[in-house]
C-alpha cells in the first residue's frame, strides 16, 4: 500500500529501551513495567495503574475484580470490538446491549438508563475511537448503587471527559498498547484502579493469584491468570509515554486536515464527535451515504494504494449474537456497521499523504455521484 492505514511511531529510543532491557537479563515485570505505571498513575490523576499483557486481559479480571458473576448482567454498547461483549461471557454474565448515539458512536445513556436492572453489577463504556462517552450521566445513574463502571479506554489514552482523564473515572479502567492505539508496547494494556480492595485483586489475578506481600510459601492466596506485562513491552511503553501528548496534537491536526478536506465532498460524514474537545482521535472515522457501495469504494481505494477498513462492528450483526436480536433493534450502530469506515491516520503521517488519501476519496465519490 502507498498508505497504510497504521504506522507504529517507533525508533532509535525504542530500539535502545529493548536492548537495555535484554541486556539486563530481567525479562519480566522489572523495572521498564514500574516506570510505566509510574507514568500512567501520574497520567490517571494518581489513581495506581497496573500494566498487564494485553487490553482484553485488563477488561477480564476487571471484571472479575469487580465482582462481576454469573447470573449478573452488564450494559455494554451495541457498536464496538468483541473483546468487551466476549469478556461479559467469558465470566458467566450476560452482555445486554445498548444502541450509541450517532454523533459519537458511544453508548447512549437513556437506553442505559432504560436497560439497568436488579440483576444489573456493572456498566461498561467504550470510549469509542478516543472520543469520550457521556461518563457525566453515567456517574449519576450509578450513584447510589452498586454498580460498578468499568471504562473501556482502549482507544482514548490522553482522552478527557469534562476535564477528568479518560480510564481513571469508573471504578476500574482499561487501556490497549496494541499498534493502532494511541500508543503501542506491541501487545499489552494496562488497568486503572482508584480502590485498594480493587488494586489487590487486580494484582493477584494477573500473577497467578499471588500476594507478593507475603512470605513466599503463603503467596499464594487465590486463583489467578499470567497475565503479566514483559519488561521489553514496557520499556517501549516508557519511551512512547514520553511521546503522547505530541502523538495527540498530531493526530488532531491531521483529523483537522482531513475534515477540511472532505467539508464540501458529496457521500462521506466524519464522525462529528472526532473533533470534540478532549478526543484524541485514535481512528478516523467516517461514514459513507447509502448510496455508496462500501464494497466498491474499498476495492477503488485500495487500487489506489490507500488502505481502508470498516469502522467497528454492530456486535448484534456478528454470527454469534445476530440470531438473538430483533432487526433495528439498534439502528445507530446498525448504520455505522453498514456504512463505517476508517481511513489512515497515524502520529507521523505526511500532510501529502493525507492529500493523497483526499484526493482518492474525492475521485472515486465523484465518479459515484456522477453515474
């Protein structure tokens, strides 16, 4: 591809992180690991952050950390990855799904509001592409009960919602370092806990249900996963944390130049609440009219050289739940897995590559519009 849709910002000071590390001779959970939960505690507002292997493994034990049984239920959006529906079952809970509002592709709160039951332990937000869900109303609906909020932040390190940093506003909060995220260890993720009941049980589950607190052969105190972050990922993720604000204002001015692009083009909306204060714009996003083969337009763009995908997944259209659902049911996220699409966008992408990307989009949607 001439452009692809990601580009890991990876260099010199990442290379010279992993050869420390292996120089080191201490592989796992050391001293890299440390540091960068020292840096994304500082990040949270101070509330402690534990890094684990990926993002899927900080939203399970969350879970479990939680409390979250089977029998219970947990709110979950409608429009999203699989990983926070597939974690909900993995504990024996049931997911029940909520449509997102259009503008954001975040979970609408009055159908949570609507959907919260006695069976109901936990609400989980995806802030979805780095924009920030309504975590305002959210916190209002709970206060009072026992549910527990736990924030799907995969997307929105450096994310702010009313001021407060994204992942450190729930109960529990989790984070991806995958390639696409706003920063990359590779693999990895990380959890965020404000509660020191929370911060223990999280600590235990991810290494093999031990208390490092107590004598060796009393450590072992419950069952637990390996779920343990490599100290060749967190030395990554140190120098990348030192990266992340200029990686945020780089992809604003790039979603910038994109919106300026496509304002007056016939066929495509951005995501409007990709622009919105305290977005750090992890995908671009946009959707394409209905009188737009998606098909058609990705084999044009490809042709191109400009790599294209979806924009994320109505999990109520996926083979493992779309007999269970009424069609319509969630029309928002039913149009943005029709008609979603992401387009390239990563921290050291070239104005002129974002101009080529235009331009392909522009052509090929004249060329619709004109037939």
């Amino acid at each position: 591809m001439t452009v692809s849709l990601c580009r890991p910002s990876l260099g010199k000071r990442e290379e010279e992180a992993i050869l420390s590390v292996l120089r080191s001779g201490h592989l796992v959970s050391g001293r890299c690991v440390t540091e960068l939960e020292r840096k994304l505690t500082e990040r949270m507002g101070g509330k402690r952050v534990l890094a684990v292997s990926n993002g899927t493994a900080a939203l399970h034990i969350a879970l479990i950390a939680a409390g979250v049984r089977a029998g219970d239920e947990v709110i979950v959006p409608s429009l999203t990855y699989p990983a926070p529906v597939n974690v909900v079952e993995l504990v024996g809970a049931t997911p029940v799904l909520v449509d997102v509002c259009l503008e954001t592709a975040c979970m609408d709160m009055e159908q949570v509001k609507d959907k919260i039951s006695d069976k109901t332990s936990a609400i989980m937000p995806v802030h979805q592409f780095g924009i920030p869900a309504d975590m305002g109303a959210l916190k209002a609906l709970v206060e009072g009960t026992d549910i527990k909020v736990i924030e799907d932040a995969a997307c929105a390190l450096g994310s702010l919602a009313d001021g407060e940093a994204c992942g450190s506003i729930g109960h529990l909060g989790c984070f991806s370092f995958h390639p696409r995220k706003v920063i990359t260890t590779g693999e990895g993720g990380a959890v965020v806990i404000g509660d020191d009941a929370l911060y223990a049980a999280v600590d235990q589950l991810r290494n093999h249900g031990q208390d490092v607190t107590l004598e060796p052969t009393e450590r072992f105190v419950s069952s637990g996963y390996n779920l343990r972050m490599s100290d060749l990922h967190g030395g990554i993720g140190v120098v990348q944390m030192d990266q992340l604000d200029d990686f945020i204002q780089s992809r604003r001015s790039l979603a910038k130049r994109y919106s300026e692009g496509f304002e007056d083009v016939q066929g495509i909306t951005m995501l409007p609440g990709l622009m919105r204060e305290g977005s750090v714009v992890q995908s671009l996003v946009a959707r394409l009219d209905a009188t737009v083969d998606r098909e058609s337009f990705f084999a044009a763009l490809r042709a191109r050289g400009v790599e294209v995908t979806i924009a994320s997944y109505g999990i109520h259209r996926l083979p493992m739940w779309r007999d269970q659902v009424s069609p319509g049911a969630y029309p928002n996220a039913e149009l943005w897995h029709e008609q979603g699409i992401t387009l390239p966008l990563f921290p050291r992408m070239e104005k002129a590559e974002v101009d080529l990307v235009i331009e392909a989009v522009k052509d090929i949607l004249r060329g619709v519009n004109e037939a």
